[in-house]
C-alpha cells in the first residue's frame, strides 16, 4: 500500500515565525509532488508543485524535496494568521496522475 | 482560471435512495477524479476516470458508481444511499500528469 505520511498536528506558530511542513511517502518512483491548502469546510487549493530535488521558491512558500529520503517539505516564512489551515501533502502515483494525499498537517497562526 | 463545479453544496437523502452527484469542469481536461473526505482519513479517492467513457477504480469504489458521457462531465452515484456515506464528496480534474483543480466539496448527509 503506497502511503504518504503527515503530522496531524496542530502545528502552532506565533505571527512572523517560519512554520515548517513536513510529509514522507512510500513509493521511490513517484516523480511529482504538490502541496495543498484547505481552509475549514472549504475545498483543497494548490500552493505548489515540485518535481526536481532541492527547493523551489513562490512568495512567502518554499517547498523542499529530496528524493533520496523519500522527503517533501513546505516551508511558510513570515506565517500570517490567514495562513491558519490544513495543508495536505500529495504524491502522484502510477500513471493519469493519480494523487496520493497525506491526511494533511493543521497549521494555527496566532497573533 | 480554471473551474470546477459541483451540484449541489449540501444534499441531505434517505437511506435507500439512489443518489447522483454531479462535476463540470470547463479546462478541457482529460482527467477527473471522485474522492470523499471524512475527519481523520484524509482525502480517498473513490473512482477517476482518464478519458470518455473510461473509468477505473480507487481506493474505496464499493457503493459508488461514475458515469462520463462528455469529457466535461464527471458523474458519481450512490447506487442504494447508507449512513456510512455521509461525508464531504470532492470532485476535481486534470491534465495528465498535473495538478489536481477541485470544485466546492458537497457534503452529503444520508438520514
């Protein structure tokens, strides 16, 4: 059973802090890697996508992959109180981009 | 911008009825996915579909069937409606190969 694995969390972090984001998967040949945000009883949105090791930038958000650990993480610097969601980690498996979702991270951002 | 649309926000049904959710999506793309989501579990997929009139199974399909006769057009019913399949039901859609665009979410309540 392919899995990708989350904190649940909370995740708390005080407004300005970098929060940090962090999801491990099973399958070695997964090529594509995206984080989502989910706000409460809304649907999932995409933040980013990262398919190269290292890190790629966007803003405020930072994702970090490292295939070799089986390793994806999202970092959020300067975290504002909007950032307060569930971010859920999603991992492609097999082919016509079949996703994967970790059960995704509760991140809280307090003034 | 893409969009995704779902039928209905909120559906409430007996147990025992048949039940039919419908997805548009407006992109063109080849790909749409049915998942639920349930507290605790994350998001699981319960049927996609890859190309008119194609489909294949998920993770849960028991209970569920699709139905896509358009390529913009992605149909998911609950044959005989149970307890156990109130939840919040995610329609999205996609390129192969990228990411993932979700509707609004309905949450279905099965009395």
């Amino acid at each position: 059973q392919k899995e990708v694995e989350q904190n649940s969390g909370p995740l708390s972090v005080p407004e300005g802090a970098i929060a940090s984001l962090n999801c491990t998967y099973s399958d070695r040949g997964s090529q594509s890697f995206f984080w989502y945000r989910q706000y409460s009883g809304k649907s999932p949105e995409l933040i980013m996508f990262i398919y190269s090791n290292g890190d790629k930038e966007d803003g405020r958000f930072t994702a970090q992959l490292n295939k070799a650990s089986q390793y994806v993480s999202l970092l959020i610097r300067d975290s504002q109180p909007s950032d307060s969601a569930t971010y859920l980690c999603a991992v492609n498996s097999g082919g016509y981009n079949k996703l994967i979702f970790g059960a995704g991270t509760r991140l809280a951002v307090h003034p | 911008d893409v969009k995704v649309t779902q039928s209905s926000r909120y559906l409430v049904k007996r147990t025992g009825e048949k039940v039919f959710l419908e997805c548009v999506q407006d992109m063109d793309h080849e790909n749409m996915f049915w998942y639920r989501q349930d507290p605790g579990l994350g998001l699981r997929l319960i049927y996609f579909s890859y190309d008119v009139k194609m489909k294949e199974k998920g993770d849960i399909p028991e209970g569920y069937s699709v139905s896509r006769e358009k390529k913009e057009r992605f149909s998911l019913i609950l044959e005989s409606a149970s307890t156990n399949q109130t939840s919040m039901y995610l329609c999205a859609s996609s390129f192969p190969y990228n990411e993932q665009f979700f509707g609004p979410g309905t949450r279905l309540t099965v009395l």
